[in-house]
C-alpha cells in the first residue's frame, strides 16, 4: 500500500508537469479511468488559460462510451478557444483512432499503426423487445459518429462517407504515410517541436512559482 500511494504521488507530480507544458497522454484501454484522466486535465488547462493542448494517444482502443464522452470533452475544451493537437504514439486501434481524429492538427509519429473499423456496442439484455430497441439506437448513434470521423477525414460529400464507411468495414490498417494520404492524419509528428513545448511549460512553471511567492509575502 505505501509503494502504491509513492508510485501515486509520483505519478499526480508527472502529470502536473506535463499538464503545464500542455500535454496529456492517454495510454492503455479507453474506458471510464482513461475518460476521467482525460477530462479532468483538459479541464484543468482550460483553466489555467493554455491556449494549446497536445494529446497524446497510445491505445487499443476500448469502450464506445468512453470514448465519446472524450470527444465532447475535447469539443467543448475546441469551444472555448484552446487548439487539440492530437498525436497517435505507437498505436490508435478503433475508437481510439476515433479519438485521434477530432484534433484540430493531426499527428503519427513514425512507426504508428491506425487502425480504423464499425463501432461495436456491448449487448447485455435478456428481452428481444430490449435488443431491438438498443439495436435501433446504436445503429443510428453509429451513423452520426461515423459520419463526423468521416468528415474529420476530409470527406464532405453523401459519397465520399459512404465509401470511407466501405473502406474500414472490415478494418483499415494504415501506416502514416497512408493515413496522410486519406486525410487521416496531416502530417508524421516531428519530434523537433518538443523543446518548443517543453520551454513553454518551464515558462509557466516560473510564472506560477513567482504567483505564488508573491501571495505566501502578502500572506505575511
């Protein structure tokens, strides 16, 4: 228990350092655990007024759910001014490419693999009537959310959806280079921004210390 509450506070430490350079890392399985770290770090660099967040996608994909409630959070955070960048590190499988497409700049870093594929909801009911009804429903909630990864893609026509939806019918397996092609990504992560963003974090790190050291003499 005192390993697990070490390793806790050294990971809260990391994140705060991370957070203040703009940058979030959603790694393993998207569930309600990765929704919550997602959301609540976004909302906290709204609040601290970054103009630009960099996510960071490292998944297998997982929960539709989760997943969709990580999009509205990156909409709302969109709506409010701050730019997503979205980089895929490793892997975007499923709705965690999903995910990667709601950047307003998309990025894969050089030997990611995207896969894209049909949602699939989980089914837990006894009743037909209950099956059909959930059934009815996902079909539609599937035609919007395709539809929008769609057009996150570049295709805007009837067309154009129709085909992408044909493309990862039985799942689309992309290296960067083609998913720039399909307008998947924009472009392959260059790793020469990061000091960039790293000296933007320093720089807030440094105004957030002399906030502080100003308030603890008022304080006095």
């Amino acid at each position: 228990e005192k390993i697990l509450k070490m390793n806790k506070k050294f990971q809260d430490n990391n994140d705060e350092q991370f957070i203040e350079s703009g940058r979030i890392f959603i790694r393993g399985e998207i569930d309600e655990e990765s929704e919550e770290h997602l959301s609540r770090h976004l909302r906290q660099a709204c609040f601290d007024g970054l103009s630009s967040v960099y996510i960071y996608i490292s998944s297998e994909g997982g929960d539709v759910d989760s997943a969709c409630a990580m999009i509205d959070e990156i909409n709302g955070a969109k709506k409010r001014g701050v730019e997503i960048i979205t980089i895929a590190l490793g892997r975007a499988y499923s709705a965690a490419a999903y995910l990667l497409t709601f950047g307003d700049k998309k990025y894969a870093t050089e030997n990611t693999t995207i896969m894209l594929h049909p949602i699939l909801f989980e089914l837990d009911m006894d009743y037909i009537s209950n099956q059909k009804a959930y059934t009815s429903f996902t079909e539609k909630k599937y035609d919007e959310i395709i539809a929008k990864v769609a057009k996150n893609c570049g295709k805007t026509t009837k067309a154009s959806i129709i085909k992408f939806r044909k493309d990862i019918e039985h799942g689309l397996w992309l290296n960067p280079s083609t998913a720039k092609k399909m307008k998947v990504i924009d472009e392959i992560w260059d790793y020469s921004k990061e000091p960039r963003i790293d000296e933007e974090g320093k720089r807030r790190r440094s105004q957030k210390g002399s906030e502080q050291s100003r308030q603890h003499q008022c304080d006095e």
